[in-house]
C-alpha cells in the first residue's frame, strides 16, 4: 500500500491531493514507482488502472485549500517521508 487509482471527479475520492513545487509546504513528501510491490509504505505510491484493485482513490487538485494533503515529488527513494506528523496520525493512506 498504497495503491492508487486517479480520478477526474472530486466526489469520487477518498481523498484530494495538491502537489506543491515547495517542499516545505508538503505534508508529504512522496516518491512514486511503477513496481506495485515497492509501495509498501505511505510515502510510495504506486498508480493503477484499475479502480478495483487500488487502495484508494485520488484526485489532483489545482488548489491547496482544496485538498485533504498536500504532497512533494522526489526522485530519491530514501527522501521520501512524513513532513506534517500531524497528517501522518490521520492514516490517509
């Protein structure tokens, strides 16, 4: 986990997520993989094409204010991480 399926409908997510170019505005910072078995924590996230077999259900937002999390891409596997605690505690993922 996480496995995620995106959406272009808002209603139908579990959760809204707004991708920040600034990393200390993210809750956070996520690195993201193709190999599904990689994703094992809540900071890799793995995408798939079908909605059944995801986790949950995301949908990219275009404002912050809009969104449950708010996230940071890496490139860096090991960089991946939690950067709110806060957020951390309320298992979106």
């Amino acid at each position: 986990m996480p496995k995620l399926f995106k959406t272009d409908i808002a209603s139908e997510a579990n959760l809204k997520v707004f991708v920040t170019d600034i990393r200390t505005e993210a809750d956070l910072i996520v690195y993201e993989t193709t190999d599904q078995w990689a994703a094992a924590e809540s900071q890799i996230w793995c995408y798939t094409d079908i909605q059944g077999e995801a986790d949950k259900t995301v949908y990219f937002t275009d404002a912050q204010w809009d969104a449950d999390l708010t996230i940071y891409k890496t490139d860096v596997q090991s960089d991946a991480g939690w950067a709110n605690s806060g957020k951390e505690g309320l298992h979106y993922l």
